[in-house]
C-alpha cells in the first residue's frame, strides 16, 4: 500500500508500507523530496486542494497512513509514522489552527505530551480518547470518535 502525502496541491512524497509481514525487508519505506515532513492527506482530496490560506484548517494528527486516510473525510489527515514527534514536522503542523491528536489507545499518555508541545505553535489543540484504531472505523464511526 502506498500513500502520498501532499504539500500545497503538490505530491512531496510518498510512504508505502508492505502488505506481507513475512517478506523479508522492512515494514515500513518512506521517500519525501521535501526535507522530511509527516505524511499529510488532505480533507478535500488532491484535485479539489482548497486554497489554505483564505480558511480554518483542522488537522488530524494519527500514528499511521491508514489511519489519515481513514479520517480525511472529516479534516486533513497527518500521520506521524509511529508516535514519536519530530521536530522537523512542526513546519507543516505550525500551518493548522487546530490540532486534534487521535493516537491509538494505547498511546494516550504521548498524545497529552506532544498537545503540551505543539500548544507552542498551534492555536488549540485538543487530544481525544479514540474507542480503537481509526483505520477500522466507518466515516460517520471516525466523525463521532474524534469531532
């Protein structure tokens, strides 16, 4: 599976992540031609990228890709690819007005500390308690589980 993250209308990168875990090689293979970001799907799909900089934007912050595609259908997806946060990602999550951190459930206690982190750079962000992986939720589960 792979997915392509996108940066201003622009594919910058792509993550693909293999289906087979018991072919040898690793999980999980990342390319970005931009520097090192998070992998960003957005709301609104790639041919109908609104224009940003005219409007509220809410990001979804998730562990996986999976995961942000399952909720672009209510805000823009950002995977961070794990649950650790890199401080080369604050370039693209500073752009959001809110963040709403929806990592697994058994991450809670990181969640809480990287929203003490990013409330440095974002107008609010709020951490929610997801009931199981977003990626197995239905869009109106997703909508219910994190709006």
């Amino acid at each position: 599976h792979v997915f392509l993250t996108w940066d201003a209308g622009r594919c910058v990168g792509a993550t693909g992540r293999k289906q087979n875990a018991k072919v040898d090689g690793p999980k999980w293979y990342i390319y970005n031609k931009s520097g090192g970001q998070p992998l960003v799907v957005p709301q609104y799909g790639v041919t109908g990228f609104p224009d940003y900089s005219k409007s509220y934007r809410t990001g979804v912050v998730v562990e996986d890709g999976a995961s942000a595609s399952a909720v672009s259908c209510v805000a823009d997806g950002v995977a961070l690819l794990g649950t650790y946060l890199q401080p080369n990602y604050m370039s693209i999550l500073s752009q959001y007005n809110t963040l709403i951190m929806a990592l697994d459930p058994d991450a809670i206690v990181k969640s809480l500390a990287m929203q003490k982190e990013l409330e440095f750079y974002v107008d609010k962000v709020r951490v929610v308690m997801i009931s199981d992986d977003l990626k197995y939720m239905t869009p109106d589960q997703v909508q219910w589980e994190i709006m």
